[in-house]
C-alpha cells in the first residue's frame, strides 16, 4: 500500500503499534501532543518534533525566512503548551538545505527561531544541517518540563464542559489571502506566519486541573476529534459559539471564503481546545478568557449544533472544501 493511500492518520495508527509496549521512564507515549518521560532525577519532560517542508507546509513566495524561523520553533512550544508544560524549554534543529539556500536567509530564519525562544523561554542548543536535493526542510524537536497532572487528550468524560482560547480560523484565512497576493500585515496573515502559542494558558489550565487538552493544529473539527478518540468519548459544539475574530469575518468577507467554516475545519491556529469538568471550568474560563463552545457526551464523534439545537451537515458548512485546502 502507498502511503498516500494510508494516509497520515493511518499511517500513525500503524507506526504507534509497532512502538507499543512498557519502557523505563516511558510515562506517555505515541497519541498526543508530545510524549512523556521521566528523568533520572525524578523530573517529567514532554518531548515532541514538528517538521516543515517548503512546497508542503510553506511557500518561499509568501513565507518570510524571519517567519519560517518563528513557527517551526512556536508549533513545537505549542505542542508542549497543550500538555501544560512550561518554560524553559530546549529545541534541536535539523536543517535541510538546497546548495542555492542563501546564508543570510538562513540567519534571518535562525533570528525568528530566537525571536519566538526569547518570548516563550526555548532555547535551541544544538541540531544538524543536511543537503536537501530540492526543497527546504526544517525539523525541529524540543524537550520541556511538565508536572504531574500534565494534559493530555485522553481524559475527556461526558458531562464535561468544552472550551476554546482566543479565536479560530484566523490561520487558515490569513494564508488564503496571502495565496491571493494579499500583503502580510493582514491581522489574520499574522496569525498565519506567527502563531502565538499558548504556553502560559496550557500550565494554567493543568493548575487549574482541565481533564484534556489539544493544540489547534488541523483543525477545531479534527482536533477535538483526537481529544474524543483518545477519551473514548464524543463532543457537540454549538456553531454560534466558535469565536471568530473580526479581522477573520472582514478578511473572510474580502475573500468571499466562510469565516464558520474556517473556524471548524481551518488548521495552524495554535489556539487550546481546553476539556473541564463543569465547576472548574467556570474559574478556568474567567481567568484564561477561554469561550465555551459545547461539551462532551457518550458515544464518539464531533457533531455541530446550530443554535436551535439542530445538528448542522457538515456538507454544508463547507466539508469538502476545507477538505481539499
Ligand atoms: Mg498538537
């Protein structure tokens, strides 16, 4: 079988049984956001890896080196940000480089990489570079410390409440309308090119015990899938309820794109699908600003809710389209 016809997910299904299994030190391992171990000396780290390549996950055209740099090293905090890890933390990163690749470019990538480490506490401290026959690659792999109580996708129980931080579909919208030749101060571009991960509202949460959690990496729909895959459980969420931004409705309104759709099916936007039980997630939302936008019940699956309670076609909002993109 080819992997295109496998797919990532299935893909991974495979992968994590053949890594099955106890490991010394090995306290969580393939099936969320990052994995975690103990150390000699007692400590919990949340250890993860995020890969971009050029044509796949960006393009040159209208990624800035500056921001390629930013991101690769912001997705990764993000992922240790979904398990309520803290700084600091510590980044390898592996560099795939064409022989065309300029090294002031290279450097401008490598001050995004500090400028996103100096404002989330990661440092990177080591890595390799490589020649890349065609295309541009950056890996990164980052390591940071977690406590006790992490979050994880797998806690999830029906009856709890599901919430969200900051807005959805930015993202995805910002890059549409870089694709479309727009400038990049869009306020949605920005988000596209630089995700601000929440790490300080990930610890926060774990003090404040969420029972799971997931980064928005693939979409609202298909993360909170995870989060109901790995617990065993199913979601609602009410459509009315997904924060969108103005800058999301103007610049979805400018690109005649569905700003809803966006927020459900969009990927990138690095927000926190934060799951509680109903008295703590009243505390939780008030001092984190999250939005609730449904809860968790028995069974499986994500289904959306319109604001009469009616369940909402996928189709319609947008399925295929977002699908594709
Ligand atoms: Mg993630």
């Amino acid at each position: 079988m080819r992997v295109a016809d496998e797919g990532e997910f299935g893909l991974i299904a495979r992968l994590r049984g053949m890594l099955a299994g106890e490991r010394e030190g090995l306290i969580h391992g393939v099936g969320d956001d990052t994995a975690v171990f103990r150390s000699a000396a007692g400590g919990l780290w949340a250890y993860t890896a995020d890969a971009v390549v050029e044509g796949v996950h960006f393009d040159p055209a209208y990624t800035s080196w500056h921001s390629l740099g930013y991101k690769s090293l912001a997705v990764n905090i993000s992922d240790l940000a979904s398990m309520g890890g803290s700084a600091p933390s510590f980044a390898l990163v592996v560099l795939g480089l064409t022989g065309d690749s300029e090294v002031e470019a290279v450097e401008e990538m490598y001050r995004g990489m500090e400028d996103c480490g100096r404002r989330f506490g990661c440092s990177v401290v080591g890595g390799d570079i490589v020649r890349s026959p065609q295309h541009l690659f950056v890996s990164v792999s980052l390591v940071g410390p977690v406590e006790e109580g992490f979050l994880t996708r797998g806690g999830a129980r029906p009856g709890q409440v599901v919430m969200v931080t900051g807005t959805l579909g930015d993202s995805f919208l910002g890059l549409k309308w870089l694709m479309g030749g727009g400038k990049d101060s869009n306020p949605c571009a920005q988000r596209h090119l630089y995700p601000q991960p929440r790490l300080q509202e990930g610890g926060r949460a774990r003090e404040l015990a969420a029972a799971a959690c997931i980064d928005v990496s693939d979409g609202l729909l298909r993360d909170l899938g995870h989060i109901c895959e790995e617990s065993g459980v199913g979601a609602e969420i009410f459509l009315e309820d997904i924060p969108i931004s103005d800058a999301a409705r103007k610049t979805a309104g400018e690109l005649a794109e569905d700003a809803p759709g966006a927020a459900l099916f969009g990927g990138e936007d690095y927000e926190l699908v934060l799951v509680a039980d109903e008295k703590k997630a009243v505390a939780m939302r008030d001092e984190l600003g999250l939005t609730v936008i449904g809860m968790i019940k028995e069974g499986g699956g994500v289904v959306v809710l319109d604001s009469t309670g009616k369940r909402v076609d996928k189709g319609r909002i947008g399925y295929e389209h977002f699908k594709e993109g």
